[in-house]
C-alpha cells in the first residue's frame, strides 16, 4: 500500500428474504448505500456478512474492482467457489472465520492471495 492506513468498511449485509418474499440482491447501488461510499472503485477493503445460500458473491467482484482485504466471517460461505472468480483475482487477504467453510477447492486459483484465515 501507499502508505494510507487500512479502511474497513463494516457491512452486515441482510441476507435471506424480505417481508415480501424478496431476495436480497447485491448491486452496486446496495453496496454504495451499506458501505456509504460513492466511488466502489475506491474500496480495498471490507468487512461484509453474507449467505451464499440465499444471495449470488459472484459480482462483489466486479462491483469491487479494487478490493484486496476482505472478512467474511460469520457468514454463509461452505466453498470458496461461492466468491465467484472476479472476487478471487485480487484478494491478497481473506477472514472466513466461523462460516461453516466445508470446501477449499479454489484455493489454488487465488493468485494474489497472501493470507488466509479460517479459525473454527
């Protein structure tokens, strides 16, 4: 880094339904409102609460072009292929702690990953 100190964003994102049978989807709108940052090309970092179950990871990625820390922890994640590949590119450090992480089958096509953390 640049010498800037790091910036977490803390979101616990809704997962799951709302009252009227919705699923919450992520947008760039959604994560600009949660993580109340105008410029999504700006975050590094996050800290999110997810469910792979009920919302598709795959474009937090591609939504986050620049995101290189992320904790996921207490979320619903049981493979690291539910981050999708656009999220996998440019993590260089990863939280899963305690999301029933079963599965660790891409691991390998994290490039740029430097630390990986997934206590029990």
């Amino acid at each position: 880094t640049s010498g800037s100190p790091l910036r977490f964003h803390d979101v616990e994102a809704e997962s799951g339904e709302d009252q009227d049978g919705h699923e919450h989807e992520i947008t760039p709108e959604r994560l600009r409102e949660l993580l109340d940052c105008k410029e999504l090309k700006d975050v590094t970092s996050a800290r999110l609460n997810l469910s792979a179950r009920t919302q598709s990871l795959d474009s937090i990625g591609e939504i986050l072009p620049n995101l290189t820390e992320l904790d996921l922890s207490g979320s619903e994640i049981a493979t690291l292929r539910d981050l999708g590949q656009s999220m996998c590119c440019n993590l260089r450090v990863l939280w899963l702690a305690h999301c029933n992480l079963k599965d660790l089958d891409c691991v390998d096509t994290m490039e740029q990953l430097e630390e990986l953390y997934i206590p029990f």
